[in-house]
C-alpha cells in the first residue's frame, strides 16, 4: 500500500516518531492494538547468527568497516533486546562508525546518505567497497564511484546460472582428469571390474572435494 510504504520510509530517516508510525498503521488495522502492531512489526526481524559477527570481527582487523542501514527506532532496540546488550556491543564494535537512516535523515538509494558517510570520513570512492542486498543501492552507489558487491540474500530468479568462464574451465578440467583416471586400466592393463569397484567412490569423491575446494576458495577471495 502506498502511504503505508511512505510512512514507513518517513519512519525511517527519523521524519515522525514510533507513536506516529505505529497509529499510521492502526488506522489500516483499526481492531489491532498498538502493542499488536509493534509485535508483528518487529517479527519480520531475523536472526543474526554468531558466525556473521566472528566473520566481521575477523575481517575488521584488516579493513575500516563503517555500516550505513535502512532501519527505525523500534527495529534496533528489538535487535539489542533480542540479542543481547553484549552481542550488540561486540558488533557495534566491528565498524569505525555506525549510520542508521532514522539518525542521519537519508536512507539508501538516495544518493545523500551515501555522501554522508563519504564525506563525514573523507573516504575515496575508488578504494571503497560497498556491499549491498539491493540492486538499487548498489547502482547508486556505483553511480558514485564506489567499488560495489551485490550479494543477494534470496533468490531472485529462477534462471539457471552456468557460472564464469573460469568455473566452467575448471569443471571441464576436473571432467578430463576424471576421465583420464577412469582410463587407467586402459593403459595399465589392471583389470576394470576390480579397479572401479574399489575405487570408484574414491575417485569420484575426490574429483568433487578438489571442485570444491576449489570454489570455496574463489568464493572467499
């Protein structure tokens, strides 16, 4: 529904309060309580699992990390309860600073909050990544000279990806070293039905464990 995307987004860079918001709603669900609507509000909020915040506490030793997000009053404290004032502390603690869209007034895509950040830290877009779930932030952000990675939380399509053209290379590699190892009798005379009923398994496993390996590799790079 339109006005209620808009007073969301009004809630969002801190234009009404989280009364204001939550009566905007009740006058679309006029039999819910206000208690109501801030239950069911605060439940599309996931979880944030421990490996996420190991994960940036690992890579904040390396890099400045700053956290620019769309988000509202009534959505962060559920988060801090939720989790804990500790496990809130320990993430915090990952970023040079912390922007929330409800504090700064800007929201993402809009190319305000983006120079907000940029500016306030004097950060060069060129050396800059921003990493983002959305399309549309990501190409705002590229607009403005950002390094951008969108990595997407759900699947969007339904399209079968084939993967780069290094990927393809080294499955047709891992294919032919396959099929060179399952030629071995050929060329050592050992007798096929005892050799593949040993050792098929072994060599299949070990064909996917290097493919594997492989990808995981690329994909932590």
């Amino acid at each position: 529904h339109d006005d209620l995307d808009t007073l969301n987004k009004k809630y969002e860079i801190g234009k009404i309060d989280e009364l204001e918001f939550m009566e905007g709603f009740q006058k679309h669900l006029p039999n819910a309580s206000l208690i109501e609507i801030r239950t069911a509000w605060n439940s599309i909020l996931g979880d944030f699992p421990l490996y996420r915040l190991e994960f940036l506490q690992m890579i904040s030793s390396k890099y400045k990390l700053f956290l620019l997000s769309n988000t509202d009053y009534t959505h962060i404290e559920k988060f801090e309860h939720k989790e804990g004032l500790t496990f809130a502390r320990d993430f915090y603690s990952c970023f040079e600073k912390i922007y929330f869209s409800y504090e700064i007034g800007f929201r993402k895509p809009d190319e305000n909050a983006f120079k907000y950040v940029i500016n306030n830290h004097n950060l060069n877009p060129k050396k800059t990544l921003f990493v983002d779930d959305k399309q549309e932030n990501t190409d705002i952000a590229k607009k403005l000279g950002l390094q951008v990675w969108n990595e997407r939380l759900n699947f969007e399509s339904e399209k079968i990806a084939l993967g780069s053209k290094n990927e393809l290379l080294a499955v047709m590699v891992f294919i032919l070293i396959g099929g060179l190892i399952a030629n071995i009798p050929n060329f050592t005379g050992i007798n096929e039905e005892s050799f593949f009923q040993k050792n098929v398994a072994l060599l299949v496993f070990s064909i996917l464990s290097a493919y594997f390996i492989w990808r995981q590799k690329i994909n932590l790079n």
